[in-house]
C-alpha cells in the first residue's frame, strides 16, 4: 500500500481542509501543516514534501502565485502540486495549471476521492526509473527527454520543464508519427477525472511550443489531438 512508505503531504490549514488532514494521517501519511503561501515555500523548501494541497484563496500568497513560486524551485520539481478549493470557475482551474498544478479539485468532494486522486499521483512515484528516451538520431533539434533527471537535452543544452509540460512532451516523443487522441491524453498525464474537451491540454501544448520552440513538430490533427511528425 503506498501509504506504508510514509510520503510527505503539505497542505494549508483551512477550517474546510481539517478533516482531509485527519485522514490523510489515519492513512498513514505524514501530515505538514501551513497557515499561509509565504509558509507553504517555507516548509516545502524544509521537508520536500511529495505533495502539496494548495487552495486559490490563501493569506499572504495566493494559491496561483504560490503554485509558480514552488515551480520555480529546483528542489521541489518532482513534487505534485494539488488544488483542493471552492473557486470552480474556469479561469481559475486554467491559471492553476497554467502555474504548475498536477490536479484541481473543487469542494465539496469527498475524501475517499481525494485520497484516490493522491494515490494515482504517488503511483507514478513507485514506477521504476526509465532510461532517457533519445530521439536525436531522427529529430534535427537533436531532442532528448530525459525521465530519470525530469529534463530535457537539445544539443548541449539542458532545458527544465515544468513537470506537466515534461510528461506530455515524453508521451509524444514515446511514439513519434503516432496521433494521441485527446482522451489518451488527459487519461496519460491527468488521470481519468480530467475530461478531454478541457482546455488545459491545448494551453501546455502552447506552453510547450513556446519553450521549445518546436512549433514545427508538434502537430495538431483537429478533432482528434496531437502528435511529433518531423
């Protein structure tokens, strides 16, 4: 059980959150606590947590300028970062992605969810490491995605993605030529809750454009989704 290896869960205290801490523990996960977004870099800087529970509304920091600072930080890279808030409005769930977030779950949802939609996170932490997929031989960027490092090689050049951006760039890469649908996407990289007609998809492939500059090869088959073609 993934519980049993004790990863580390930093997330605000709100009045709304005190019962998901509680059975977070009663799951056998240790169990940070933060009063505000100044505090949660604090902590998070101090004890790397393995995920981060943010909420859109928070004292001194927000949830979206919060989410981009721990982006920002080397050492919490491979953290996954949730929002767990009552602000569902589109604009909202957009702009935590867009700044880093893994998933955003609005309240009410029960806790049995939450801690479902925790453990499809941390599954990916058991998967053993991968060796670096090279696409170079083919790709004129001269293109490496790196899994073990989180990062990817062009040339000489390492470039560090966001940890959305980097998964979404592997799954492409991982069959180059091949159209994933939409569906296969947001399943791959966000877990089934996500549906595939959400925006959050088409902005990291523009993010991701705009980082790599492989407009190019990063193709868009309308109606049905993405692929590398070069």
């Amino acid at each position: 059980m993934l519980a049993k290896r004790l990863f580390k869960i930093l997330i605000v205290d709100t009045s709304a959150d005190h019962l998901m801490e509680k059975q977070l523990a009663l799951n056998g996960y240790t169990v940070i606590t933060a009063s505000d977004g100044n505090e949660v870099i604090k902590l998070a800087k101090q004890h790397l947590p393995d995920i981060i529970v943010l909420d859109v509304v928070m004292p001194e920091l927000d949830g979206i300028e919060t989410c981009t600072e721990l982006r920002n930080i080397e050492s919490l890279k491979r953290a996954f970062i949730i929002f767990y808030t009552d602000r569902g409005e589109e604009y909202s769930q957009i702009a935590a992605y867009k700044a880093g977030a893994d998933d955003y779950i609005i309240r009410p949802t029960s806790v049995k969810v939450i801690l479902t939609r925790i453990k499809a996170l941390l599954r990916r932490l058991k998967s053993p490491a991968e060796k670096p997929v090279s696409i170079g031989v083919e790709l004129p960027m001269n293109l490496i995605v790196d899994r073990e490092r989180y990062l990817i090689r062009r040339d000489n050049e390492e470039i560090i993605l966001p940890r959305k951006e980097f998964e979404l760039l592997a799954l492409l890469c991982s069959s180059p030529r091949k159209v994933f649908s939409r569906q296969e996407i947001a399943s791959a990289i966000w877990g089934a809750e996500m549906e595939a007609k959400n925006r959050t998809i088409d902005v990291h492939i523009r993010k991701l454009r705009e980082r790599l500059g492989a407009t190019s090869i990063i193709k868009t088959i309308k109606g049905i989704g993405y692929k590398i073609e070069f």
